[in-house]
C-alpha cells in the first residue's frame, strides 16, 4: 500500500492543500492520505496558531467527504489523549514518521508531501538526511523553481555537485528526481492563488474567501468567530 503523510499548521486547511493532496495521490497511486495537523512546528516556535483543537476540526471537516483522506491526531498535544501536559515541545517530522510507520506494514511505502516553499529549507529540518531514508517526497511545484533549486535544496551529504546541478538551473522543476539517498515527485503547480496566511488576513478584515474553503469550514469559521480582528 502507497501512503502519504501531508503535515502542516493548516490554519485553516484550504482547497489548496485538498488539491495537493489529491494530484499526488493520482501521480504517486497514493491508496491513502494521513493529514497530520502540528501542533508545535518546529520553524514556527515563535508565532501563534490557532488552538490545535479547532484546526484539527477544520481538517475533520474538510476532509469528511474523501474516504482516502485521513485527519490524523499524531501531534496532537498531550491534554488532548488525556495525559497530563508538560511544557511543549516541538513536533519533529521524523518522529512522526516513524511512529506512523510503526503502525503500518513492512510491505507499505511511504510518501511525505510538502510543498516546494517549505523543501527549501528541507536541509535545516531537524535530522533530514534520515527522513529522506524513511520515505519518498511528493513536492507541490510553484513558478520559479529550478531542477536545480529542488537538488540543492537537499541535506548537505545528499547534494550533488555544483558541477552535477548547474545544467539544470533553467530546467523547470517538474518530474522525478532520483538521487543516492533520495527519491523526488515533482508536481506541476497547481495554480492555487490563496495562501492560509491570505485567507487569515482577509477573515480577519471581513472579507469572504468562501470560494476557497470547504463550505464545512467556511461555516466552522463562521460560528466560531476565528480570525477576526481583536
């Protein structure tokens, strides 16, 4: 079996992330798709979230209607599984992927979707080079971005020679990229023009993005007041 792992702050999950999903399921013949709301991202330590529990009910809305889809609790914090809360610590990805893993069959492989923004810092991420060994990339593409760019995004101990890379700086990043210690599923952009930053913004300055929201969401959103300007 071919599974995802999509993991993000998704505050709030929006159409685009449900279209990522779904392209790379269709590329990588993906039979499902874990959803993993962070709780604490590492590279995001400093800045507020909404509370884990109305994102995760977002993710549970949005995601009701696609029986591959599923939101999962793997970073949930602690209060949540009623364990007594200790001061919080950031979630890991490759902690997460290994747990996940631990539930599943030998047999099944594993595939982590991001998008191409954030696998540009993939080298800085805490253990890289051993999540790259763990499991296959699916990266969402975005204008701009080079074969190159992806290759030397990678861990140092990854990445190709400057000499290895430099043909490749004006070929767009699309396709599969196949590396020693990496393997690379490149989608196409997927023209999705929000961002969850915009639609935050735009919420919060009473504005409607209902078209790039499930209507499920946008109706959560709604009652519960979120976003809006204190």
């Amino acid at each position: 079996m071919n599974i995802g792992l999509f993991g993000g702050t998704f505050d709030p999950v929006h159409r685009g992330h449900i279209a990522v999903a779904r392209a790379a399921m269709e590329r990588c013949k993906l039979h499902r798709v874990y959803f993993v709301v962070a709780n604490v991202p590492p590279h995001k330590l400093r800045q507020s979230h909404t509370p884990f529990a109305h994102r995760f009910a977002m993710m549970a809305l949005a995601t009701a209607a696609e029986k591959a889809f599923v939101p999962s609790l793997l970073e949930a914090p602690e209060e949540l599984s009623g364990a007594k809360p200790r001061s919080q610590k950031p979630n890991y990805t490759i902690d997460t992927m290994r747990s996940l893993k631990r539930s599943f069959n030998k047999r099944d492989k594993l595939f982590f979707l991001i998008g191409m923004d954030a696998f540009c810092d993939i080298g800085k991420w805490h253990d890289a080079e051993a999540l790259f060994r763990e499991c296959e990339f699916i990266v969402a593409g975005r204008p701009g971005y080079s074969l190159a760019d992806v290759a030397n995004a990678l861990p140092e101990r990854l990445r190709p020679r400057a000499e290895v890379t430099r043909p490749f700086q004006r070929q767009a990043a699309t396709g599969n990229l196949v590396l020693p210690g990496a393997t690379i599923h490149l989608l196409a952009d997927l023209h999705q023009p929000a961002s969850a930053t915009a639609i935050r913004q735009a919420i919060s300055s009473g504005k409607s993005l209902d078209r790039f929201l499930d209507p499920l969401v946008s109706e959560y959103i709604k009652k519960m007041k979120l976003y809006r300007a204190t």
